[in-house]
C-alpha cells in the first residue's frame, strides 16, 4: 500500500517509520489514555522499541490517547535493486523500459501481463478495483464499428508557458466498514480560500478511515465513497479532510450510483460523470496495463465547442460562454469520447508507460469530463486510502508522472495527445462506436 503524505497525522512529523527493520510497534502503551484521562495532542513521549531501542510516541490528533511507538528505521535492500525499502525511500529505480516487481527486481514484463488486476482469485472482477458493470461506458471497449475525427489537440504556448500534463486525483475511498464520519459544507469552492473549517451544516455522513488526511488544496477533489450496504457509491465535490479523525468537508453533493449498475453520473462539475468509473487506479501501472475507459481533462477555452454537453455527460460547467469554451468542433466538450486509432504506434513510444497509457487509449479511450482551466491536459487518477498513483509511477519509473518538458516520457503524452481522435458514433445504443469490442469484455463482478 502506498501512503498518502501525512497519512499518520502528527505521528508523521518524526523521522522514521512505525513498525519496520528495528523491531516494530511497542504497542504497551498506544492507545492508552494519559494520566488525566487524556494527553495535549502534539505531545511527544519516549518509548522502548520491541528491538530495546528508543522510539517516540505523539498524543493522538484528538488528545484521546498515545499513539504507537515510532522507531527508528533501518532500511531493507538485501537482494533487491528497486522498489521501496521500507523507510519511505528506495532500493534503487529501473530503466524506463522496465518495471520493478515485488522481489524488487526489474523486469521488461508486467505480472500475467496486467490482465491480474483488479481480479479475485476465481478470474471474477472485485468491485473495489474494477466497479460498475461489464457494459458500463466505464468499462465497454472501442469498437470495431468506430468511426474517428481528429481531435485537433497540439501542444502550445497560448497561456505563456507550453502545455503541461498534469494529474486531477479524484478522491476513491472504497471502505464501507470504515467509521461514520461527519462531513460538512465549505464554501471555499476554487478560490484559494480555505477548505478545512466546516462553513455550513452537515452534508453528509460517510464510512472513511480515520487516519485519511486530504489537506486544503485548490484541486477538483471529485471524491467516491463506497458506502455500508457495499453497493451504494456517494460523491462529492471537492472534499478536503485536514485532520485525521475529525470530520471532512465537501462543497457539493451529487447523485448515488450502484457499483454493480452503469455508473455514468458523479461529481466531476464540468460534467456530472463519474468520480469513481474511469478512475486510474492504484496498482494499474504495476500491473502494466489499464483495462478500462479513462478521464481526460482540456483546457475549455482552446477545445470545448460552446456550449451544449456529449452524451453521456448531462451538463457543461456553469460559467461555460463562447470564451470559456472558445473550440470550433461540435465534437468536442464535456462527455466526448477520444481514442487512439487502431494504426498508433504504441511499440514506438519511448518508455513503458507512455505505451500503457497509449494501449489503453486504443483499446478503450477516455471521456472528457472537466475543463483544465489552463494550458493542461489531464489525466484522472487516484488519491485514497490504497494510496496514490503519482506516488506509485515514480517509485516505479524513478521521474514523476507530471514530467519536464523535453523528458521521454512528456514526448510520449505529446505524440499520444497530438494524435487523439473523436468517436464521434459514439451513443447510448453504440458504445465504443458499436460493432466488436477490441478487447474482451470485462468478467463478472464477484464479490
């Protein structure tokens, strides 16, 4: 599992790590409360490592108890040459042409070829991984009958600066057995004010990990959450939780879908598609492939035609107008499908994960379902519990998945952007332009 920066609350100010080389956890006094039935949080306190070294513990965020014993940690790269080493750092990185398996190895070849993830042991989908159904647009391949219009994306200077690839991490919280927690209005929206305080009533009450923290940021935050009944996903926009423990925040509410159903609808504003559905997610780039549609992002006012939605999408954004959305093709807007055509030379591209991302565009595309708001072009990717894909890629690749310019892997997202198309059959009676599906259909659901 990857962890969220700050993810131990204030445990995670103390160098080191909680339960790794040295011995791990003296778990004799954590969770215990101090001698006045609490203790002041912040407050540190010297521990015994189970190895008999010394450790620290923090008071918990909400003065409640002592947290664990925080020990030293020692890293551990006997016989691995990549990968984490168990100290928040590395072992090492791989060429960008391989990847770095679980024995900290590097490799050429994804596990069983990626077609693992995602799945339970019997070959049938888990919901938590790979939700929503077999047919849904989330998951329905090209097909044989698409018909293709260039999209007409070229990189450029327009803004002053050329464009840049960026990551919109939606908030994917798929634990239904988590605690209740509280979330309230904020009103902060996207102009940088701050979303941590609660500015308004209670909007909502969702099963969420205590320790998950997602600090205040001007970022969509489009977010799911699984709820108890295990079928019910809730969404919102954009949700903030500054603290573990306490309550989150969230500016906007938007309808449930059923995992098992078609789960077209969410909180992504400029389109009201989903938060969950088209999601890359953590554990998809080790696996070395990306079976399902994806979520891209453009800069409304170079590309989105003025100012009715695509279907699927059921809106635009509120403040779209001829400027906001200044693109000349009708095609193109919120709720567009792109794809590569079937002829891109994906085995081209430089590195690994340019041709992961390329493949999944030939077989599957992705949905326009926001408005960058600048000369960015972005890519809809997880943030949660399970970590974050950012995260995941450099541990992978050792160079961050929004890269310098003039890097191979920024070439690879030009010339995949550059040659984008429309589907412009695509419909409800036609998913994926109709005819075969390019790839097989995604299993069954099994839990």
């Amino acid at each position: 599992m990857l962890a969220l920066a700050g993810t131990l609350g204030a445990a995670a100010c103390i160098r080191g790590t909680i339960g790794w080389a040295d011995g791990g956890v003296d778990a004799s006094r954590s969770g215990d409360a101090g001698p006045d039935g609490g203790c002041e949080p912040g407050q540190q306190l010297s521990c015994t490592c189970t190895s008999g070294g010394a450790g620290a513990q923090l008071c918990l965020p909400d003065g409640s108890a002592w947290g664990p014993c925080v020990c030293d940690c020692i890293p551990e790269c006997q016989g691995r040459v990549c990968g984490p080493d168990g100290c928040d750092g590395s072992c090492g990185t791989c060429a960008e042409d391989a990847t770095c398996n679980t024995a900290g190895q590097c490799t050429n070849e994804p596990p069983n070829g990626g077609r693992d993830f995602g799945l339970l042991p019997d070959g049938r989908r888990d919901k938590l991984r790979w939700p929503f159904a077999s047919d849904s647009i989330w998951n329905m391949p090209i097909g044989s009958g698409a018909v293709y219009e260039p999209a007409g994306i070229v990189q450029n200077s327009e803004s002053g600066w050329p464009t840049l690839f960026v990551q919109d991490q939606d908030i994917v919280v798929m634990t239904p057995d988590a605690p209740l927690t509280e979330v309230y209005r904020n009103d902060a929206g996207w102009g940088g004010g701050d979303r941590c305080p609660a500015t308004g009533g209670l909007m909502a009450t969702l099963p969420i990990p205590a320790d998950l923290i997602i600090p205040n940021a001007t970022e969509n935050n489009s977010a799911a959450f699984l709820l108890a009944d295990g079928q019910t996903v809730a969404q919102n926009q954009p949700f903030t939780r500054c603290t573990a423990g306490t309550p989150g925040t969230t500016g906007y509410l938007f309808d449930d879908e059923n995992i098992y159903g078609a789960g077209i609808r969410g909180s992504h504003g400029g389109s009201n598609l989903s938060a969950l559905g088209g999601t890359v997610r953590v554990g998809e780039f080790t696996a070395g492939r990306i079976s399902h549609v994806m979520k891209i992002n453009l800069w409304g006012h170079q590309y989105y035609h003025c100012c009715s939605p695509i279907w699927p999408a059921p809106v635009v954004d509120s403040y779209a107008d001829a400027s906001t959305y200044g693109g000349s093709n009708p095609n193109m807007g919120p709720g567009a499908l792109v794809a590569l055509e079937p002829g891109f030379d994906v085995a081209g591209l430089r590195t690994l994960p340019g041709r992961i991302f390329a493949q999944a565009l030939v077989d599957y595309g992705a949905y326009l379902v926001d408005d960058s708001y600048w000369n960015g072009w972005g890519l809809a990717t997880e943030r949660g519990p399970d970590g974050a894909v950012v995260d995941e890629f450099e541990l992978l690749y050792g160079f961050p998945m929004r890269p310098e310019l003039g890097h191979d892997f920024m070439l690879d997202v030009v010339d995949v952007f550059q040659a984008l198309a429309i589907v412009t059959n695509n419909s409800a009676t036609s998913l994926g332009g109709g005819g075969s599906p390019r790839v097989p259909l995604a299993p069954a659901i099994g839990n």
